[in-house]
C-alpha cells in the first residue's frame, strides 16, 4: 500500500524578528525594541487540606497571575507618543489618570508576515530603569521598561 501523505512542512520561528504595537485610545504607534520579555500567565493555587485526608492536599485554582512585560531598547526621546505616555505615567505625580493601552507582540516569519501574536490588555508602565554607563565599553546605552498588564492573550 503507498503512502499518499503529503509531509508537513514546519518551520521553527527565530526569536529575533519580532514588532511591538501599542493601542491606545485612538491610535496605534510601532515601537522599536531590542528585547521584549515576560510574556507568562500562571495559575494561582490554593492548598486545602480535606479533613480524615491525611495523604493529601487539594489544590484549588485561584485566579490567573501574569508577570511584567519586559521591553528593552536603546536610550531614545520622550518626545514620541510612547515617551511621553512613560513619562507622564511614571513621573507625572498621579495628577492624571494612568491611561492604560493594549500591547501586541508579533513574531514574524522570513517574509515579515505575521506568525504568532501575543496581547497584553489594559498595559500601563510600572518600571523605568537604564543599564550601566561605562566608559570601557563600546555598546549602546540601553532602557528597560516594565509594564503590568490585566490579561495575555495569544492569537494567530
């Protein structure tokens, strides 16, 4: 009897080719980034312990906890959209409301097509750090930003 089947091709994505979107109120802006990680959702559990039940424990879901998104990038302006969005969160002294915006993390395949898609809803910026500066290298001066988000969601 031969065998008809058609072998699946498969193609094993490279981490490096990937595009960041921030959407906000009313727009959508695409922000360059380095490194972007952090991308995770955990279960929660809670033990119980039943009683006359002395072999064991229940562990009971709890609710959904997800890690900060971790973007990293050369040091760059606040003059963008996403600049001042980091600035005014962050050192604004919360005389303006925080104003949370959805984030899309695409992996992209040779063509720059997209091939998975991560979002993080209602992202808002909760950490700004800057590497080290030392005059013994020779490499950029890199930014992170961390961002806590409601939910992950990941679409094709």
């Amino acid at each position: 009897m031969a065998d008809n089947r058609q072998p699946v091709e498969w193609f094993l994505p490279a981490a490096f080719y990937f595009s960041v979107k921030f959407q906000g109120e009313s727009s959508t802006e695409e922000v360059a980034f380095k490194e972007a990680s952090g991308l995770s959702a955990e279960t929660e559990v809670e033990s119980v312990s039943e009683g006359g039940m002395n072999d064991h424990t229940l562990l009971l879901p709890k609710g959904m906890k997800h890690g900060n998104l971790v973007l990293r990038r050369a040091v760059m302006s606040k003059e963008n959209d996403f600049g001042k969005w980091i600035h005014d969160t962050l050192e604004g002294g919360f005389l303006k409301p925080i104003k949370p915006k959805d984030v899309e993390i695409t992996l992209l395949d040779e063509t720059g097509a997209p091939m998975y898609c991560w979002v993080c809803k209602r992202a808002w910026p909760v950490k700004w750090s800057a590497e080290g500066f030392d005059s013994q290298r020779n490499e950029l001066a890199v930014e992170s930003i961390e961002l806590a988000y409601t939910t992950l969601k990941r679409e094709k």
